[in-house]
C-alpha cells in the first residue's frame, strides 16, 4: 500500500458500489453504519475489506490462497499455541500499528530511495499467474523505479 488511508477509502466505495449492484441489503447496511474509514473500532473494517467479491481474480495462487488470511494462519505447521499466537498478532497489527499508519503516503513521505526498485506488475488473466506486464504497460520487462 502507497497510502493506506486512501487504500481503505477505495476498497470502502468499492464494496459499497458493489454492494448497491447486487443488491446485498446486510452488506449496505453494514457499510453505511460504519461509514468511510479510518475507523478507531477495528471490526469495522471487516466489512469494506475482507469482501474478495469486489476485486474477483484467481486467488489460488496468491500467498493467502483461496482461503484468504486463513490460509496462512491455519497450517499443519502451527501447533494449536501459535496459531493462537498468530492470530493475537493479527488483532495486534490492525489495533496498535494500523492506526499509526494511516498518515502515511509513501508518495510525499519517501520520495525517493537510495537502493535500485523492480517492480512486476501481475497480470491475473494468465493462468499460470507467473508475473508479466499488466493490459496497461507498454513494456515487456519489469520496470526499475529509482
């Protein structure tokens, strides 16, 4: 996230609009009893972010799977102990850190890095989901910001 306030805001009018087209009452209501973020209570997030229906691409092969966040809590890894561990940690990030984040934008904040950036950019239509320019890059390479 460049801007996590300005993130949230999207994913927010995002779920909302398609809230609105599907006609999903509960969602609506939900969303508009919470209004736009930032929120100071957590689980009010719940509902503009964890909606995967808004951005619908292939998430199999993503690092959280189609499972979502689940996906890498509850792994044959983890004993019972620290998975609990894990999870107390999800609730610290978005209670304690999350908060502190929300003024950040990386855009006026860090202007500039001192070390070499490649970004890729994913395209999802290839099934392989292998890293290749997106529909609207020109370039056949990643590209290194600097």
């Amino acid at each position: 996230m460049v801007d996590p306030r300005e993130t949230d805001e999207v994913f927010y009018r995002d779920t909302l609009a398609l809230a609105r087209r599907n006609g999903n009452t509960a969602l609506i209501d939900s969303l508009t009893a919470s209004g736009p973020p930032p929120y100071t209570d957590m689980l009010d997030y719940e509902s503009s972010l964890s909606n995967t229906a808004v951005y619908a691409y292939d998430h199999s092969r993503n690092s959280e799977g189609v499972g979502g966040f689940s996906s890498n809590l509850f792994v044959r890894e983890y004993s019972l102990l620290e998975q609990l561990h894990a999870f107390a940690g999800f609730f610290d990030v978005f209670t304690v850190l999350y908060p502190q984040l929300q003024d950040i934008d990386f855009r006026t904040d860090v202007p500039r890095l001192e070390v070499p950036v490649y970004l890729a950019e994913v395209d999802s239509r290839h099934p392989d989901g292998s890293a290749r320019p997106s529909s609207g890059s020109s370039s056949s390479t990643p590209r290194r910001r600097t």
